[in-house]
C-alpha cells in the first residue's frame, strides 16, 4: 500500500486574491478555519491543482489567476504552489508554477505555461505526471481526495465507478440463487436486463400513437372484428336468382337459334350484292389505270422538284448563317484592333517616376548623428567614419535598388507594347478574312436565290398541268358497267323488301346481357359474403396468437422484473458492504414495478441530496473517498469542506479512517491553521 502525507503548503498568487500567499503545516488532522473568502478553498484548490491539473470538485482549473474587484485578471503574475509530501517515509518538494505566455514582437496573449519542479530540479510535465501515477492516476487522485469531484459525475459514471469496486459480481451470480431465473442466460444475449424490460414494455405498450403495442393491438382486434361481420349474409336468395336468370339465358338461346334459320336466304342475297360490287370496282380500276400512272408520274415529278427547292433553302440557310457570323466576326476584330491602337499609344505615353530615386541621391549625412546625445561631443573619429559608412551604403542599396525598379518598369513596358503589337496584327488579319467570307456569303445567297426563282416557276408549272387532269374516266358509254350497275340497283331493291331479323337480335342480345349482368352482381355479393367470413376467421386467428404473445411476453417481463429486483439488492448489499458509514441507493422502485437506475449516497435513510445535515454529509464525503482509497491501495489526505457543522461524536467516528484529514470549516475569524 502506497501512503502519501501532506507535511506543508506554500501558495503565491493563487485565487481571487492578488498578494495571495499562505505558508500552511499539516498534521494528521488538520482544521483549516475562517471566514468566507478567507482562503480556505483556496488552499484545498491550490493543493488539487498542483497534484492533478484540477480543483477539488474535479472542473477545469479555470479563473485562478488573481483578479480585481471587476473581475480583470492581474497579468503578468506567476502563480506558484509549493507542496512538501511523504511518499512511503521519504520527503518529496514539489513544486508548480503557472506563467504567461506573450509574443514577442506583438506583445499577443499566447496562453499559460506550466512548469514543475521535485526536490528543486526541473521536470517535464510528462516526467512530473509519471512520478505520480506511481501512486495513482489524476482520476483516482480526485477521487481519494475530495468527495465533490465523485458527486459531480453524472449517475451513470457514479454507478460504473462504484461497480467497478465490485468486479467479481455479474448476472450469473444473481442466476444462481434462483433456478426460476435459468431462462433469462439467453436472453442476455440480446441486451442487458433493462434494455430487455425496456423492450417488453414497448412490445406491449408500443411507443405512442403509432405504435398502440400488443395490448393496442389486441384492444383493436374487436372492433375490427365486428366491422367484417357486417358483410356475411344468407347467400341462399343469390343462388336462387342465379338459378332463375340461367333458365331465362337458356330459353333466349333457342329464340335465337330459330331467327338464325330464318334469314339465311336474307345472307345470299347480302353476298350477292357484294360480288357485284366488287366486279363494278374491278371494271371502274381497269378503265381508270391510264389516268392514275399519269397522275403519279406528274407527281413524282413535282416531290422531285420539292427535293431540290428544300435542298436549295437548306444551302441558302447556311449561307445566311455564314454571312451573320462573318457580320459578327468584323464587328469583333474591328473593336480588338481598335482596343489594341489604344492600349499601344497608352503605354507608350508611360514613363518612370524618378522623383523618389533622384531625392535618395540627393540625400545627405544628418551631422546631428555625429554628436553625443549625452555630452554633446563629436563622436571619436572611427564611430563617426562607422556611421558614413553604413549610411552611404546604405544610400547605394537604396539607389541600386531604386535603378532595379527603373529597369523592370521599362522592360515591363516594352514587353507589353510587343504583346499589344502582336494582338493589334493579328485583329488586323482576322479582319481581312471576315470581310472575305462575308463577300464570299453574299455571293452564293444571289446564285441560289436565283436557282429558287427558276424552280419555283417549274413546280407552278406541273402543279397547273396535274390539276387540269379529270378525277376518273367518263364510264357513261360503257355497256359493261352499266348492266352491273342495274344488277347491284335491283338487288339492293329486292334486299329492303327482305327482313334480317336485327330488330329481333337486338332485343334478344339486350335480354341476355342484362340477365348476365345481374348473375355478376349477385355472385360477387356471394364472394363479398365468403371474403368476409374468411376475414373474420383470419382476424379472429391473429386475436388468437396476439393474446399468447401478450401472455408470453408479460411472463418474460414479470421475470424479467423479479430478475432485477433480486439483482438491485445483491448489488446494493456489495456495494454498501465496502463503505463504513454510506448506504447507496442504486435503484429506485417504479410506481409500474420497474427500477430506474439511480446514484445516491444515504445516511440512515436520508439521501445525501435530501435534508441530510451538514455534518452527516461530512461524513459521507470522508467515507466515499476513504473507501476507493482502501479500493485502490493507497493512502492520500482527504480534503472535508463544510465541516463546521460536524460535532465531536461525529468527528469520533472518523477515527477508524487511517489516513491524513484537513477539515475546510467556515468560522469567524482570519485563517487560522490547527493540527493534531
């Protein structure tokens, strides 16, 4: 076991307070009084800071640097502790000082250094943290120290702090006591037992107004249920109808069977007629054929001409479009040509300024230089031969580099009136070619404008010669077809006296497709009637099978819940057996059976957050860090603030803790230092 004793503690500038310095022994127990403000604090801070980079409640060492009534930091101020300890009976001076850091040639504000020093010799921030990780790390340093920087955890890193004191304990030791609890090995598997209670309750429960759960399931079951009954129904009056417009469709068949027979003769004579329809249309083909070749040959002609004017007024388009871009491309070349004359005459009027470099000639040694600022005196003769030196050299860089900027100014210049030449011919050529493609544009445009007057006047030309041609060839002198002619007359007379019975098909088609129509209504108010029965029964088998997954899973969770009890008090009774005085509440009973994972150290009942007075609090703060003291193997002093509320029986009961105590005790006086 590791033992480290606080022996004494030097403080400058640590705090609020500007000046801030206290020289401080230690003793075993030790009770550092005085008024608010007075310092206390401020030392058990200093000390936290030194050892582990942090205040007692375990923040950020932020704000310790001294500062005014208005809050602005005293800058440039060194805050400094001196800690002298007993490591294991050997004496170790410890030191840290905190400095600001500043730039150098802006004077900016670069942040605060750290620097550390054991037995008076300097070490990196590496080497002094490794030093005292040999007793512990930064994490358990606090810990051990002072109970606020285990109270501040969240009660998630409480718990895991807490659990890890107890590492041999896990859910197979609670399985263990009860055999009922075997089932829930493998549902550990998918999950701890809260996020498995957590999923029974939602399975059950659902998660709000989307999800109802299994029970919102079930409780919808019914009348889901009774909304599908609506639609079951005696079907035996449907298939009686049926039966019945069967019958009526079978006599209709037969009526029509009768008419069929009826008009087959009405049939002939339809073909007949159409036979000498189609010797008419044979004999009008033939005598027409001559003037139909004659027509196409007209018009092939005239798609051939069309063929030629679309290809001329595709060239002419080109040609238009040739014109516009070499319109463009002079308007373009003209304005850079344009642009160039002017850049050219512009740069060419530039000159160099050498009113800067003629003054840097033109200077003179200030003979003021050469005199003593003290006494008056001419400076000694190798002092003041020193000081022209470095001024006309001076001089001559600035007058050297003064012609440098001459020189690139006019090779600059000559450079860019080349360039600009260069631009300027070369708009002058492009020019010349635009205006030649434009003279070419304008000349083809003319020749085939020309070619499109001319064809235009031939398309007119075969479209007048097609148009006087007849429609058909005059048939009046034609013997043969007008004797077909009188046939199809006569036989079309003698058909209108005939009867083709549609009047009577007609109403026998209506009858039939209205008899069919209502064999389709009623049997899909059958099939309504089935899919109906067959909804309730699947719904009424899902009802079935929700009631068995509620059973089931309400088993599981009830299990589940015992499980968790048992656990909650087997882990609650290790935990408390390792502290002297504090009785943790880990869980908490839910109003629904369940826990809610909680963190709060007790005292006879009374929760450390819950009107538990001020010296019982006292006492848990020793007992917490005594106890990951006696967790971890070592011994460090345990910094109690509030503690003036803590009477002697109280203090008596610290006895049995075997470590350094300083008690922080707010009283009425300057700060004042007691050991024992």
């Amino acid at each position: 076991m590791k033992r480290v004793t606080l022996k004494s503690l030097h403080v400058e500038n640590f705090g609020n307070v500007y000046g801030f310095v206290r020289d401080v022994l230690f003793g075993n127990r030790t009770t550092i009084k005085g008024r608010n403000e007075s310092g206390k604090s401020t030392l058990g801070d200093a000390y936290s800071w030194t050892m582990t980079n942090k205040l007692m409640n375990g923040n950020a060492a932020d704000g310790i640097r001294p500062h005014d009534e208005n809050g602005k930091d005293f800058d440039g101020t060194d805050i400094t502790v001196t800690a002298v300890l007993d490591f294991d009976g050997e004496e170790k001076r410890i030191q840290k000082t905190q400095t600001q850091m500043y730039a150098k040639k802006t004077g900016e504000f670069k942040g605060n250094n750290n620097d550390y020093m054991i037995n008076e010799i300097p070490k990196k921030e590496k080497d002094f943290k490794t030093f005292l990780e040999t007793v512990a790390s930064d994490e358990i340093f606090q810990l051990c120290t002072s109970s606020a920087a285990f109270l501040k955890l969240d009660t998630k890193k409480r718990r895991q702090k807490l659990f890890e004191m107890v590492p041999e304990f896990s859910d197979d030791d609670v399985v263990a006591t009860n055999d009922e609890f075997l089932p829930i090995i493998n549902m550990l598997k998918d999950g701890t037992v809260e996020e498995l209670i957590a999923r029974a309750n939602f399975q059950l429960n659902g998660r709000g107004r989307t999800d109802k759960g299994l029970n919102g399931q079930l409780d919808d079951m019914k009348p889901r249920i009774d909304e599908a009954s609506k639609g079951i129904c005696d079907v035996a009056e449907y298939e009686l109808a049926i039966n019945g417009l069967k019958e009526q469709i079978a006599e209709l068949d037969k009526q029509e069977q009768a008419l069929n027979d009826s008009i087959a003769a009405y049939d002939k004579a339809s073909r007949d007629i159409l036979n000498l329809k189609f010797e008419e249309s044979e004999i009008i083909r033939g005598a027409n054929e001559g003037l139909f070749q004659q027509k196409n040959d007209l018009n092939d002609q005239i798609a051939d001409l069309q063929m030629e004017k679309y290809a001329l007024e595709n060239a002419l388009r080109l040609a238009t479009t040739d014109l516009n871009r070499s319109e463009k491309e002079i308007q373009r070349h003209e304005a850079d040509l344009k642009q160039a004359q002017g850049d050219w005459k512009s740069y060419a009027d530039k000159e160099f300024n050498n009113e800067n470099l003629e003054k840097i000639k033109a200077e003179e040694l200030d003979e003021n230089l050469l005199v003593c600022p003290t006494c008056g005196q001419d400076l000694p003769v190798e002092q003041a031969e020193k000081i022209r030196s470095e001024f006309e050299q001076k001089k001559a860089k600035r007058i050297a580099d003064g012609e440098s900027v001459k020189t690139s100014f006019y090779e600059a210049k000559d450079k860019k009136l080349t360039e600009i030449t260069e631009s300027g011919n070369k708009a002058a050529a492009d020019l010349k070619e635009a205006k030649k493609a434009k003279e070419e544009a304008e000349r083809k445009i003319l020749e085939i404008k020309k070619k499109m007057f001319t064809l235009v006047l031939k398309i007119e030309d075969k479209k007048d010669e097609l148009s006087k041609l007849p429609e058909s060839v005059d048939l009046s002198d034609n013997k043969e077809y007008q004797s077909v002619s009188m046939k199809i007359i006569l036989a079309e007379k003698a058909l209108q006296e005939m009867n083709n019975g549609s009047e009577q098909r007609r109403e026998i088609s209506t009858k039939r497709n209205e008899a069919i129509s209502e064999i389709s209504r009623y049997q899909q108010l059958i099939k309504q009637s089935q899919d109906a029965q067959d909804r309730v029964a699947e719904l009424q088998q899902e009802q079935k099978k929700l009631s068995q997954r509620i059973a089931d899973t309400q088993k599981e969770l009830d299990l589940l819940k015992s499980f968790q009890k048992a656990k909650c008090d087997m882990l609650t009774e290790k935990i408390n057996s390792l502290f002297m005085f504090t009785k943790w509440q880990l869980f908490k009973p839910q109003v629904n059976g369940d826990y809610l994972e909680v963190c709060e150290p007790c005292f006879h009942g009374t929760a450390y957050g819950r009107r538990l007075n001020d010296g019982m609090r006292a006492l848990i703060d020793a007992d917490i860090c005594f106890t990951f003291q006696r967790a971890n193997n070592i011994r460090v002093p345990i910094w109690i603030d509030n503690s003036e509320r803590m009477t002697s029986k109280t203090l008596k009961m610290l006895d049995g803790i075997d470590t350094q105590l300083v008690f922080l005790r707010a009283s009425e006086c300057d700060l004042t230092v007691e050991t024992n």
